[in-house]
C-alpha cells in the first residue's frame, strides 16, 4: 500500500507527523496532490483539546491541489486539473443543502449541525500530501492559469468567513466584489471563478482579495474580542 506524509493529531497538544496510507477514490470521489494549504485557528483550537476530534485524525480543511485520481462518476475534470476545495463539502442533496444550507449538510438525508465541514473534523483533512474529496462533482472548484495556488489558498475557507465587513460594508468598489465573491466558496466552490460581475471585475483580483481579508480579518477579531473569545 502507498504511503504518504500527513500531519496527525494523537491528542492535546501532540501532533505529529506521520507516514499514513495513501487513499484512493471510490465513485464520486477524487484525490488531490495537495500544493498549499493553511493553518486555521480552527486547527489550534484543536490541538489544545477546545475542540474534540478523534485522535489518528489527519488535520486541516483548506486544500488547494492537483487532480491525482478520479472516481467512477465525476465528469467535467481531468487528471492534472488544478482545483481549489471548500472547507464546507456539501453533499448537494440532502434537506439542507437543497434549501442552501450547505454547512448543515445532512449526508444525504435532513441536516445536521456543521456536517458539511468534514475535513479535519469527521473525515482526514488537508494537511497531508493527498486528500480524499467526498462529494467531487459538487466540491472541486478549477483554478484559472493566470491565478497563482497562493492567491487562491484564502478562498477555501478564510476568505469566505468575511461576513462583518461585508455586511457592514457600504462601498460598490471591486473589493466589495471581491468579497462577495469569496462569500460563496464554502458552499459553492465553482462561483468563486463565475463571471457574475462586470468584464472589467470578471474575477477577484489578489490585491482585493487581500484587502477583503484583512479588512475582514480585523472585524471578526473584533467582534471576538468583544464576546471576551480568542481572536483567532
């Protein structure tokens, strides 16, 4: 059996990383190559036993990669695709995610509390050299050449979580469009790249990108700070 390099919690505080074997699709699934991915808050919090996950867990839920295999079933995408994965991997047809509730994916059935975010949670995350991707033909989001694997990292989840300057916004200039654009990736990774916005504003520019970040980024702070919650 293959193997493959991962970063593994074991439990509070110890983490470690680990040869794991590598996984391989079944129908409607696809494997990454990962080529960037992020440390979240969400993952110190796991590491410091605030969030209970099951140790042998491989962590981390913010994949950008490259197609290394392809399931029965999943049309649309090659072997060699560069693709971005939302953290949220809705399974597109249960209760929820059909009324748009994608975070409260149900897997299949109703809902259910945060179902829809899987990786490093219920399911091996990203923080690995490979990635199993439930659900591929609705959870794999193509990225165009001319856009850099750094400048779209964000997108799979940090960037869409920008909800208080987005809400709180009053401008109408690219960056807002930016931000509403990176507002749909966790439910709909293929809109991030839609061209529902002028020719001129067809797609987030990295420099609007990293002003929606960090103007988002320092609300959400705080907010928390305010609540008397961790920043990050």
């Amino acid at each position: 059996m293959s193997k493959m390099l991962a970063t593994v919690f074991h439990g509070v505080n110890d983490l470690r990383v680990d040869s794991v074997p590598k996984p391989s699709a079944g129908p409607g699934e696809a494997v990454i190559k990962i080529t960037a991915t992020t440390i979240c808050g969400t993952d110190l919090h796991i590491v410091r036993g605030e969030y209970p996950v099951e140790p042998g867990l491989i962590i981390g839920h913010e994949p950008v990669g490259v197609i290394e295999e392809l399931g029965a079933g999943i049309t649309g995408y090659e072997i060699g695709d560069r693709v971005l994965v939302g953290a949220i991997t809705p399974c597109g047809q249960c209760r929820a995610c059909l009324a748009g509730q994608h975070s409260q994916c149900g897997h299949g059935f109703g809902c259910q509390a945060i179902g829809g975010w899987r990786f490093g949670n219920t399911i091996d995350g990203a923080q690995a050299e490979y990635l199993l991707v439930p659900y591929a033909q609705a959870n794999l989001a193509k990225i165009p050449d001319e856009v850099t694997d750094e400048q779209v990292v964000l997108l799979a989840d940090i960037a869409s979580t920008d909800s208080p300057s987005r809400t709180s916004s009053k401008d109408t200039n690219s960056s807002a469009i930016a931000r509403k654009e990176c507002s749909k990736c966790s439910s709909h990774p293929d809109a991030i790249f839609e061209e529902t916005t002028p020719p001129t504003h067809d797609r987030p520019q990295p420099k609007q990108v990293a002003r929606a970040f960090r103007k988002g980024g320092r609300a959400f702070a705080r907010k928390r700070s305010r609540q008397g919650l961790d920043p990050g």
